[in-house]
C-alpha cells in the first residue's frame, strides 16, 4: 500500500532565467495536476524543488 509520495523536480536553468516564475509554477503545480487531484488526499505527497544552473 501506498502511503506518502516524494517527488522532487531538479530543473537545469540558465544564468538568466526569472526564478520567481518557476517559483509561482512550482507552487501552483499540484492544484493542476490531475494525478497529484486523484491521489490526494488519501496518499500524503510532498514536493522540493532544485533550481541548478547551466
């Protein structure tokens, strides 16, 4: 049985990519994303995000 999911996005941006904008992406992600709306709240997920650049 599952019970907690992790999912962690490493993105690879250039120097001069807006990182408020992949922040706000980042944050409203899982309230548009129908697999993250099916399986919660019955299976805890939680997100990290980590911004490297090129």
């Amino acid at each position: 049985m599952i019970k907690r999911i992790h999912v962690r996005y490493r993105l690879r941006v250039d120097a001069d990519t807006d990182h408020e904008k992949i922040q706000r992406a980042y944050e409203h992600h899982p309230a548009r994303c129908p697999v993250y709306r099916s399986i919660h709240p019955q299976i805890a997920c939680t997100t990290e995000l980590e911004l490297v650049d090129d």
